[in-house]
C-alpha cells in the first residue's frame, strides 16, 4: 500500500508540473501511469477493501493536482478554495473508481477504453452542470504550447484530452508488458511507438501553423485597463466618474480610425436599470465620446438589475430584499456607437457560488451565507438563453461579447460565432486572485478559443492582463498585470466557421455513448 500511496503522490505531482503557465506539458502524457499502476497493483492484491484504498489512493492523487494548480483561489475566499479543491477532487476520484469498477470485471482491452472515455464524458458533463468547474480539462494543458495544438480548429481541447489518455494509456501498457517479460525490446519498441505518438500530431500541427493564413480585413481596436482594486475601490466609484474614467483613458489612444473602445467586465460597477440604460447620463456621455469618432463602437461591462414589486416571486432567479421588493441582477456586456438603443448581452456562464447558488433548496440549509466566492457580489444572477453579438454601425464587424468566466467553455463560445460574430471581445476582472497562476491561466485558456473558432481575440482585463491574442493562438501585445492604461492593436476580422465551430464536442458525444455502453456491460457482467 505505500507503494501505491507514493505512485498516487507521483502522479499528481507530475499532473501540477504540467500545467500552465509555469508547467511542461509534455509530462501530462504520463501523469496518469503511476495511478494507473497503483490501481493494478491493489486490484490484484490480496487485500481487503480494495474500492476504498483505491478511492484513497486516487484522491491523493487529484487534491495534490487541484491543490498546486487552483490554490489560487484563497485570494477570493478561503472557504471558496478548501470547497473547489475537496470537491473537483472528488468527483475525479468517482471517475476514477468508476474505472477501477470496470476494470475488476472486464478484460484490459476494454477497461482501457472506459478509462478514457468516462474522463472525457465527466468533463463534458462538468461543462455544463451547475457546479460548473472545467479549470483542470485535460485539453487546457497545452494553452502555452499552441505550435502543437493547431488542430483544436478541428477538435476542440477534447481532441487533447484524447491525445494525453492514448499516451498515458500506451506508456502504462508498455511497463506492465516489460515486468511480464523483462524483455528490453518491449520497452524499446513501446517507448518509440509513444514517442511517435506524441510526435505526429505535433507535426501536424507545426504544418497547420505554417500554412495557415490569417484573414486579410483588419479592424483597429483600444482596450482599457482601469487597474481598479474591486476589494478597497471599485463598488465606492460612482457610475458616473468611472464613466469619466474609461473616456479619459481612451483619449489618448483612439483616433479616427479605431473601430473599437473595449473596457472590462462590471466596468459600471454601481448597478444601473436595464431597462432604462439608455437614458441614463452614463450612456448619454459615452455616446457623446463615440460620436466624435464615426467608426468607433464602445463595449463595456455593465452591472445592471431589474426591480420587480411583485410579492410573489417573479423569476426564478430574482433576489427578494424585504420591503424593497425582488430584484434581478445581470452582470452584462453593452455596445454603444451611433445607434440610439444600445445592444446588451447577459453574462450566461455564471460562476459558481457568487452568481449561481446550485441546488439552493438543498445546500441553502446547510452551507448558510457561505458562499464559494470567486469574483464578485453573492446574489443570484439572471442569465440569457442565446449567445447575443453585437453588430457594427456598417455591419462590417460582429463582436462575441464574452463576459469573464464564458471564455473557459469552447463549445460554449462557438455559440456566439454560429449567431455571425467575427472576432471575440473578452472582457473580465480577474482581480479577485491578486498576482497570482489564476489570472495567467485565463489568459492562457482565451488561446484556445482563439484556435478553435480561428478568430482573433480582444481582451480587456480590469487588473490584467490585457492583450491582443491572433487566430493562430499567438499573443501579439499585451498591457501588464496591476498597471493602469490603453493599449491599441489590430486584429483580424474572419466570417468563416471552423470545423469544431461547426461540430462542437464532438469526441465528448462519443466518449458518452462509448461509457455508457461499456458500464452497462460491466454491471450486466457482474449480475451474470
């Protein structure tokens, strides 16, 4: 058993060391093998409880990986980070004793395909459910080494999660087939038959990347980094005077040129009414600013709500404040040029704990006012069923306003480019993790949305970074964390709809179907 607890401690060493920004991918295709052999090792002992001390052994593994990866999230809240590192650790371990289910009742040529495919089915799942948490996908891991990763146009990041599970998998099949044999040939052949394995889709790739042309329209765009403390300043700033704020600060970038003003997420901190936005003085003064340059768009984020005086509930998401009556809450995303009606966005990819309370019937009870708190206020948000997009004053240019968290979902974001969007404005305060891997891993995560709808990406951070990210993945410039400025760029403008845009997660689909099947068997198996 301490063997198995020190191959447990291994992989989840070699999983953290793989990952961005600090991390070397390349030990990602053999962070599972020790659990792997952990797993055979108490499956074939003779001892007792083997469920449970595979259940131990593996959530060693995961907390270690979580834990060195997501600490991060204490500069939020502690409680937040002790319940998201407890619980993603979990589930993976349920994945993982799913597995070694499986494995005790069916042949190795089999179990070794349900290991793959109930990961890459869990992931799907953890995309979309309330308790959304998708930061550890396997495919994220190569976001810094995007020369590799070229074909995620055609995949999605599922495609590299595939990638890591056929190493891991070929690795774990080569050692246990020398210890059977002792035989130096096996291993030499295994190792260079995994070498190759990872080398192949790097070339792939590395042509992708040289023959890929970027879209030849180009639009001229300024991002605004107000480097406001959302702890000591942000929610003390009038509306107003942040308004005043983001237009001084893009004096002295813009020009006649510029096609685009992006400022960050809850930029307008101080709650307007969504419905009576563009009568406020706010918009009045940023359209007076917009109107001297007769091609610029203005995108900001706005924190909105919706009074209600029902005495009964009249959203399932609405906030009840006593005498004050219900309130809706909508941390939005608006365009503002020549128009007189602004177009608005709602933020539909809600973080966990701060703007979604999950099965709040049931966990209100019990966890109280605690609330997993990663970026923001603790009241329910409201949320939009379609991804919106906002069209240029000449129709020439489609912004996906993706609002902080959104940028972490890839078929999520294909959304906004099917509904016509042309390029991905992020817009985010990443504030809440101070100068730590959190707000350099969501950076790091806009690349491959970059690559998979092949459109470039402007994105405009309160605290940082923000940068200009290309089609190809590549990030061209960038304003530094914790520094108060405008940084201008050009980015390319392209209508075409790639592959995985088309065709979303389509390897997670199959890996659900390939799951499910073979879990029935196996319980079939066991019955029998």
């Amino acid at each position: 058993m301490k063997k198995s607890i020190l191959l447990a401690i291994l992989s989840g060493l070699l999983l953290a060391l793989a990952w961005p920004t600090y991390g070397i991918p390349i030990l990602a295709f053999i962070g599972f093998v020790p659990l792997l052999l952990a797993e055979k090792q108490i499956r074939e002992s003779e001892l007792k409880r083997k469920g449970a001390k595979v259940f131990f052994t593996s959530y060693l593994a995961f907390i270690i990986w979580n834990s060195i990866t997501t600490w991060w999230i204490w500069y939020s809240t502690p409680f937040g980070m002790f319940f998201a590192l407890a619980v993603n650790s979990l589930l993976m371990t349920i994945i993982f004793s799913l597995y070694h289910f499986v494995a005790k009742r069916l042949p190795a040529k089999i179990h070794l395909i349900f290991l793959p495919a109930i990961w890459m089915a869990f992931e799907k799942f953890h995309l979309n459910w309330d308790f959304s948490w998708p930061w550890l996908s396997l495919g994220n891991v190569f976001s810094e080494y995007t020369t590799w990763i070229q074909w995620y146009e055609y995949t999605g990041t599922f495609g590299g999660a595939l990638w890591i599970w056929i190493i891991n998998i070929g690795v774990y099949k080569t050692i246990i087939k020398y210890q059977q044999t002792k035989n130096r040939n096996v291993l030499t052949k295994g190792i260079a038959r995994n070498v190759l394995l990872v080398a192949i889709p790097v070339i792939v790739s590395l042509f992708l990347l040289h023959n890929y042309k970027e879209a030849e329209e180009k639009a001229q765009v300024t991002l605004l980094q107000p480097n406001i403390d959302p702890y000591s300043e942000k929610y003390n700033i009038s509306n107003l005077q942040m308004t005043k704020d983001l237009i001084d600060l893009a004096k002295s970038d813009v020009t006649s040129g510029t096609n685009y003003v992006i400022a960050p997420e809850t930029a307008i901190a101080k709650g307007a009414p969504i419905d009576k936005f563009d009568n406020s003085m706010e918009k009045k003064m940023l359209q007076n600013f917009v109107l001297q340059f007769p091609n610029m768009q203005f995108i900001t984020g706005v924190d909105f709500y919706r009074h209600y005086r029902d005495k009964k509930q009249p959203s399932a998401t609405a906030n009840y404040y006593g005498p004050n009556g219900w309130f809706d809450f909508y941390n939005a995303a608006v365009q503002i040029n020549q128009n007189k009606v602004s177009e608005k966005y709602v933020k539909s990819k809600l973080v966990v704990g701060v703007e979604n309370f999950p099965f709040k019937s049931f966990l209100e009870p019990l966890l109280g006012d605690v609330m997993l708190d990663l970026g923001g206020t603790v009241a329910m948000r409201a949320t939009q069923k379609e991804r919106g997009v906002f069209t240029s004053n000449n129709q020439q240019f489609v912004a996906a306003p993706i609002i902080c968290y959104e940028s972490i979902y890839g078929e999520f974001v294909t959304g906004y480019v099917k509904n016509g969007a042309n390029f991905l404005a992020i817009i985010t305060n990443d504030a809440w993790w101070d100068n730590t891997q959190g707000h350099k891993q969501h950076l790091s995560y806009a690349r491959l949305r970059a690559i998979e709808t092949r459109k470039s990406v402007a994105r405009s951070a309160n605290t940082g970074i923000s940068a200009f990210i290309n089609e190809k993945g590549e990030v061209e410039k960038t304003l530094a964390y914790n520094q108060k400025g405008a940084l201008s760029g050009e980015i390319s403008i392209n209508s075409k709809e790639t592959f995985y845009v088309k065709y979303g997660d389509f390897i997670a689909r199959i890996s659900v179907l390939f799951a499910g099947m073979i879990l029935l068997y196996a319980i079939a198996r066991k019955k029998g």
